[in-house]
C-alpha cells in the first residue's frame, strides 16, 4: 500500500504548501463537478419528461372533446337514418360543433402530428360522413363513424408515444395514464357504439341476429373494461393515497351509472321488450357517457396535471438543494 502511493507522497513533498492545497482543491472540484453534473442530468431528464407529458395532455384535452362530439354525431345519424325525424336538428346542430371541435384539436396538435398520415385520415373519414352521411343506411352509417373513431383512439396513443407520456416513470402517474389513453375512451367508445347501435333497434323495434351478438358482445366488453379501468384508479389511490377523495366519488357515480346502462341494454333490447323510446335511450345513454368525459376532465386529467406538476417542483427543489450543497461544500 506504501508503494502504491508513494509517488503521490514524493510528488506533494516537493509541492509548497498552497500549491498542494490548490492541488487538492482542483481535485475535489473535478469530482463535485462530475457527480453534481450526473445529478443535475437525472433530474432534468425528470423535469423533461413532465413537461413533455403535460404537453400531450394540452393535445389529449381537444381530442377527446371532438371524439365525444364525434360519437354523439354518429348516435343522433344512427336515429334519423332509423326513422327518426325529431333527431335530424340536434344532428346539425352537432355536426357544427364537430368542425368546430376537429379544427380546435388540429390547432392544439405539434407540426409532426398535424401532418401525419393517420391525422390525415381522420380528418378524411370525417369530410366524408359530413357530405355523404345522410345518404349512407343505418348500419353503414354506425360502421364508417365507429372506423373514423377507432383511428381517433390509435391517434391518442400516437399523440402519447410522442409526448413520453407512455413512458411515465411514476407508479401513480403511470396509472393515471393507462387510464387516460387506454382504458377510459375505449371503453366510451363502446357505449358509444352501443348507443348508436340501441338507437336504430328501438327505432325499428326489431333486433337482427347479427345485432343481437354485438350488442352482447358489447356488453361484455364493456363490463370488463370498466373493471380494468377501476383497478387502474384503485392502484392510483394505493400509491397516491391523497387521491382517494378527489377520485373515489366521481369514479363511483360513473360505475354505479354504466352498470345500469348495461342492465337496460340487457333487459329491454336483448330481450326483445322494446319498452325505451329511441329519444329517451339516447338521453339515458348520453348522460352517462357524458359523465364518463366530465369525470375524465374534470376529476382524471386535473390531477393528474396536479401530479406531473408536483413532480417538476419536487425535481427543481432537489436539483437546487444539490447545488447550493455543492457550493458550500467548494
């Protein structure tokens, strides 16, 4: 051990005294520097990745407001194409509020995202149904509007994927995410579709057997969905539990409210009672589907903005911590 530093001995034995205090210091600084510049990348890196992912927020906002639109559009078409003449000025009224809202979707999105292809076809998809709906039947109208959403829902994951909000390092946040983009607007989907769907059978009062299977069928996914999108939130509380109260009272109106849904759609349509006007199922079922949105923007997104938010002012505090720490110890 003597021999391994005997050079350094030899070497500061011919230094003076403040040039081996210069020496020393010199030393201590290039190693403060490199540790607090590893510090400083890991939580900048942090405070990136929350700014990016509140950035995909402000984007998810406007799009999720034009898919509910878009699935209002495609209920109220389902129930003029069935025969319904009392729907034919709600849909007009809400075809202008779809234009309004694809134009303020397309405002929030990044350059890149405006000018991919799959944005691109949605705005298509939509110019079509707009000119040509009317002139569609029932079923072919349900199935060109339920495409044009599917694309909507892939696009939100493109929308996420870029602004690293997949990527989410958080335990809490990650489930707030999952929720978000993957499991709460699929799932609002298939009411949508639903809705749609129910409009045309209790318009007509008959059910296709074709009909039967996916409205079934649709039930059933329906009810998994929402059981996957509770324990999302339940691993939310578990994690954050200062979210529990925020979260617990919309989230549970929500569930208490699909599951009648579900019972309706069970027990008049599948069983072939037909007792629901069209009118009042498209009311029922919008306002749970609207719930659906209000508990998303109102409640879900809110936090967690809250959340990302807290995570930036928590990575600047500990980065300026290291820093003056830094200082002082030089």
């Amino acid at each position: 051990m003597q021999a391994l530093f005997s050079p350094a001995v030899t070497l500061m034995n011919r230094l003076r005294y403040n040039t081996k205090f210069l020496l020393i210091g010199a030393a201590v600084t290039v190693v403060m520097l490199v540790l607090l510049s590893s510090v400083y990348t890991t939580l900048n890196r942090d405070i990136t990745t929350a700014r990016d992912e509140l950035a995909g927020l402000q984007m998810l906002k406007p799009i999720n407001r034009m898919t509910q639109f878009m699935q209002q559009h495609r209920a109220l078409s389902s129930g003029v194409l069935s025969g319904n003449e009392g729907m034919k000025d709600k849909r007009a009224a809400k075809e202008k509020e779809v234009i309004d809202a694809v134009a303020a979707a397309d405002a929030a999105l990044l350059p890149g995202l405006r000018e991919s292809a799959a944005w691109k076809d949605i705005r298509q998809d939509w110019e079509a149904i707009r000119g040509q709906g009317l002139t569609w039947t029932q079923l072919e109208s349900v199935k060109r509007h339920s495409g044009m959403l599917a694309k909507v829902l892939r696009f939100m994951v493109d929308v996420a994927d870029e602004s690293q909000l997949t990527l989410d390092p958080i335990m809490d946040t990650y489930y707030f995410m999952d929720t978000v983009v993957t499991k709460m607007p699929p799932m609002l989907e298939q009411m949508g579709i639903t809705r749609a769907r129910g409009i045309g059978a209790l318009a007509k009062k008959e059910l296709s057997p074709q009909l039967r299977i996916d409205l079934a069928a649709q039930v059933a996914q329906m009810s998994g969905a929402l059981k996957a999108q509770n324990i999302n939130l339940e691993k939310v509380v578990r994690f954050a539990p200062t979210l529990q109260g925020a979260l617990s009272g919309p989230t549970k109106e929500f569930s208490e409210g699909a599951v009648k849904i579900f019972t309706l759609v069970r027990d008049d349509i599948l069983g072939e009672k037909f007792e629901t006007s069209a009118q009042d199922y498209f009311t029922l079922t919008t306002q749970e589907i609207d719930l659906g949105y209000k508990v998303m923007f109102d409640t879900l997104i809110p936090q967690f903005e809250l959340q990302l938010t807290e995570r930036i002012d928590h990575a600047r505090k500990a980065l300026m911590l290291e820093i003056g720490l830094a200082i002082l110890v030089a």
